[in-house]
C-alpha cells in the first residue's frame, strides 16, 4: 500500500509537470511549425498570421497590424489557455470559418510545450 501511495504521488507530479510544458521544448516546435505565419517577442508583428505577445487572456481578431477574418472578428472568443489549445488542436472547430491554414495538433504534450512558450511573451 505504501508503495502504491509513492507510485501514484510520482505520477500526479509528473502529470502536473507534463500540463505546464516545457517551453524551450515550445520554442523549438513552435519555429518549426508556427513560426512561418506567427511572430513572437520584441518586434513581433503580423504577417500571414497575427502576433502572439499577449495572446492568452487576448480577444480574438483585435490586433492592429493583421486583417482578420469575419469569422475571427465576430467569434466572440477570449484566448484562455484552455481555448487556445483546443484551437492549436483543431482550429475550424473552434472558430469555424478561420483562415488559418493548419491541420492541429493532436499531441497534448506538444501543445502544453508551445503553450508554455507563449506564456513566456505575456506580460509581466
């Protein structure tokens, strides 16, 4: 029994590490795969896709330097950490008529890793 309590406090411990991320392992995934549309950091601005600074707690379709689609703009959405990882899963199901281009990602552990990366670009 005792040793059942130890296993099972390794592995809670684990998965609240696991639901953090990693961000440098963020960082890497999200050049490779978001970083052709999206910019981060200082001087970040739009180009096929909008900045990122600040996005988690961000409305959907507000930044200035981007021209979103109707769909964007009128979706009523409020970028939680939580709706943005069902987005970066799978983008037309949570705004349908999005123009992004981009399949999801169904790897969980992937999606905490770019999250915790972009957590990094909020304000303090």
């Amino acid at each position: 029994m005792k040793y059942a309590l130890i296993a099972l406090a390794l592995v809670l411990d684990t998965s609240s590490a696991f639901a953090a991320g990693d961000a440098e392992a963020g960082g890497k995934l999200f050049a490779k795969t978001c970083g052709g549309c999206h910019s981060v950091g200082e001087g970040a601005r739009g180009g096929f896709g909008p900045e990122l600074n600040g996005i988690i707690g961000r409305p959907a379709g507000v930044t200035t330097d981007y021209q979103y689609s109707d769909a964007m703009k009128n979706s009523g959405v409020v970028w939680t950490r939580d709706k943005l990882a069902a987005y970066i899963e799978d983008p037309k199901a949570v705004v349908s008529g999005t123009r992004m281009i981009f399949w999801g990602i169904s790897d969980r552990e992937k999606i905490e890793n770019i999250l915790a990366y972009l957590e990094t670009f909020q304000p303090k």
